[in-house]
C-alpha cells in the first residue's frame, strides 16, 4: 500500500526501496496509525517522537482512496495521539520538489519551519502545527 502510494513520484521515493523489515524498525521507533476500508489498507503514517514533537514519516494514502479524506483522518489521529502525550506539535518533512505536498499540509495547518538535506537525497522543508 505504501508502495502503491508514493509510486508516482519523480525523482522516485527512498520509501521505494525500504521493505518490511525497514517499515517494521520505523514502527519499533513509535507507532504507525493505519487507516482501514472494509478491512483493506487505505492510508497510515508512522509516527515518533522527535526534537519535542510528534514526528510524521512515511503518510501514504493508497491512490484508489486519495482525495477521499483519509489523510485529513489520519492526520486528525496523529493529532490526538500527540496532545494525548503532552506533545506541543506536529512535525513533518517535506520535499521541495513536491509543491502539490506543500500546498496540502499547507492546507492542514502546516507551516515551513526550516529546510535541510541529507546526502545524496532531495532537500526538504521542515513544517510544523503548533496543537
Ligand atoms: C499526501 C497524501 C497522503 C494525502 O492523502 P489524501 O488521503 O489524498 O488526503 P485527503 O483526502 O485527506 O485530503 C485532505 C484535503 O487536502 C486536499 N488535497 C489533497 N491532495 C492535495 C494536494 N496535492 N494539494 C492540495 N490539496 C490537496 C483534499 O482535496 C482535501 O481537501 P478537503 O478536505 O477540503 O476536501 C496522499 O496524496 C499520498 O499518499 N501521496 C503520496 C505519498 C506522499 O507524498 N506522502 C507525503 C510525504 S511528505
């Protein structure tokens, strides 16, 4: 499913080459929220807690259900899971190469925060919601 989702995009995801074992060590780092439609996979985000936040990694939507509502609820989970553990704010990061990302958290109540890059990968913007 994750795969599925972030299937489009150029240049190609990193999440493209990480595999169970690689999504199961992220969820050992915290938790992961799944989102389910007649008990198939439609969306999760993996979720840590990370410089004083809840640190969002990995949001994916499967494409037969995007647009539909699934990350504004998984998003709403993610939201509470924080405000449940004393957290002051949600964090996540952005590729600057996917303006239509950017307008979407923009949308949830994101803002930019900070930039930065890690070798050899796209830079990305850091955008947080205050809660
Ligand atoms: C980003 C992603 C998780 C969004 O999930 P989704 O389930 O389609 O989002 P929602 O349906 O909850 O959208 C919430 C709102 O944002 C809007 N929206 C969706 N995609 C948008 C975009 N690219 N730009 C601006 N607004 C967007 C929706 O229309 C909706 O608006 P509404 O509530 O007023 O109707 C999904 O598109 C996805 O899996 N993308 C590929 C993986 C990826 O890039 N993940 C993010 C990594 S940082």
């Amino acid at each position: 499913m994750i795969h599925a989702a972030f299937g489009g995009l150029t240049p190609p995801s990193g999440v493209l080459k990480e595999t169970v074992a690689d999504f199961a060590r992220r969820q050992r780092e915290g938790f992961v929220l799944v989102a389910m439609v007649d008990e198939r996979f439609a969306g999760s985000m993996f979720c840590a807690v990370k410089d004083g936040a809840l640190y969002l990694t990995r949001m994916a939507t499967h494409p037969d259900w995007q647009k539909r509502g699934v990350g504004r609820a998984l998003m709403a989970a993610a939201e509470q899971e924080a405000r449940a553990m004393h957290l002051p704010k949600l964090l996540i990061r952005v590729r600057k190469n996917l303006p239509g990302n950017l307008a979407y958290f923009s949308k949830l109540g994101f803002a930019v925060t900070g930039e930065g890059a890690d070798p050899g990968r796209p830079p990305y913007d850091v955008m947080e919601r205050a809660l």
